[in-house]
C-alpha cells in the first residue's frame, strides 16, 4: 500500500512491474549514485602516489563475494602481465569469500600483481581513485545484476577512471551511452583481458573515456539526480 516505490534503474522497474500489479506511475527511478563532495577537492595521497607511481593501476572497489567476478580479473592477470608488465590490481573490500580468492591468486601466481587491501573508510577511497586508470565491475549476470546499478562505477567516473564492465544489462547500457568505458562477456577471462590490453594500448580511446567519465559525473551525480526526485516529494 505505499505511495512511492524507488528503484534504481529502468530495468528493476521493468521487472518489478512483471512480478507486482501496480500502477506503473508508482515506481519512481532513483540511481544511486555518489554526492560531489565525494569527488570534490579532494586532497592528493602524495605517499600512495609515490607507491604506485609506475604501476598501471587497475581498481575493483566493493563487496568480493564470487558473483562480483573478481575472479575473471584475477585469472586475466597473467595474460595482461606480459602486454603490460607494471600492471597492478587493488581491491579495496571484502567478504566470506576473500579465502578463495587469496588462494587463486597464489594458484596463479600473481601475488606481486595485486595488492588486496580490504575495507578501507569511505574517505579514503578517493586516495586510491586517483592514482586509478581503470575502475573494475566485473559482474556475473544474473536478474539482480542485470537490474541495477554498482555504486562502484560511479565512484570510479567521479575520478575519470573508465569502467570495464561486464555485459550486464543495466550496466553496460550506462557505460554505452555515456561511453564511459569498455563491455566485456561476463566470465571470460579473454575477453576481459583484450578490453583492458586496448586501453592500455589506444590511449586517445583511454583519454577520450577518461575525459567522458569526467563530463558524464556532472549529469549523473546525486543533486544533478536528485532534483528530479524532489519534485515527487513535493
């Protein structure tokens, strides 16, 4: 019996409306999306830069559980490794399923390639942000995913940081319209690391990605959202 159901992107509304019988002017889309004061002045790290100052940096921030598909990045190392030798995964957070994950990356040995940090504060994410070149959201697909948004691509194009995405639906719709990164098959390891090697390779398609990212996040932070969400209160 509520007034209002927010969701966060058209997809979810979509598939709310197939399940639920409800007048579809209810179902209100809201993305949730980062405050510029996330991104906004923020102070530079000097030691982090220093630390990874000749590292390509790639960055996977959030919840690890197997269905984020951290592992596809883990397995695609090797592979991006001999194209781009100072390659270099940080992964900022964790969950139950972080065992694992250590113990592919002593499987495949590529313990010098990552650097597995786990949760850090909120505020301190953008430290690590920017010394980022590429933001990871390497999704399984399934009907959650498909549906929504990972915060984690905001964060990233708040920092210019291109997205490589996997092909989940929502997802990689944003990343297309606003062509603020690269769409690979979920799961495959190939195609991941071909996505990444081209960045790494194209850099007027990195910078012209990176420059997008930047552009993009005034349309798409939260008071540029929320003043359409506003007016529904009122």
């Amino acid at each position: 019996s509520s007034n209002k159901v927010i969701v966060v992107t058209k997809h979810a509304k979509k598939e709310l409306l197939s399940r639920v019988n409800i007048n579809e002017q209810k179902v209100i889309i809201y993305p949730n999306t980062v405050r510029k004061d996330f991104y906004e002045n923020k102070p530079i790290d000097i030691n982090l830069e220093k630390k990874y100052l000749k590292d390509f940096v790639i960055i996977y921030v959030g919840n690890t559980s197997k269905r984020r598909g951290l592992l596809t990045a883990i397995k695609s190392l090797k592979k991006i490794y001999k194209i781009i030798p100072n390659i270099k995964l940080i992964v900022l957070g964790k969950s139950s399923f972080d065992y694992e994950i250590k113990h592919k990356i002593k499987q495949y040995n590529v313990e010098k390639l990552v650097d597995f940090i786990g949760w850090v504060k909120e505020d301190k994410i953008p430290n690590y942000l920017s010394i980022s070149k590429l933001g990871l959201s390497p999704l399984h697909k399934n009907i959650h995913h498909d549906t929504t948004y990972a915060n984690k691509i905001f964060q990233y194009i708040s920092f210019g940081c291109p997205v490589v995405s996997s092909n989940v639906t929502a997802q990689s719709e944003l990343v297309k319209k606003y062509n603020i990164g690269v769409v690979f098959r979920d799961r495959d390891v190939t195609d991941f690391s071909n996505k990444v090697i081209e960045l790494y390779k194209e850099k007027n398609m990195f910078n012209k990605l990176k420059n997008n990212c930047h552009l993009s996040i005034k349309k798409l932070n939260n008071s540029a959202i929320s003043n359409q969400l506003t007016s529904i209160y009122e």
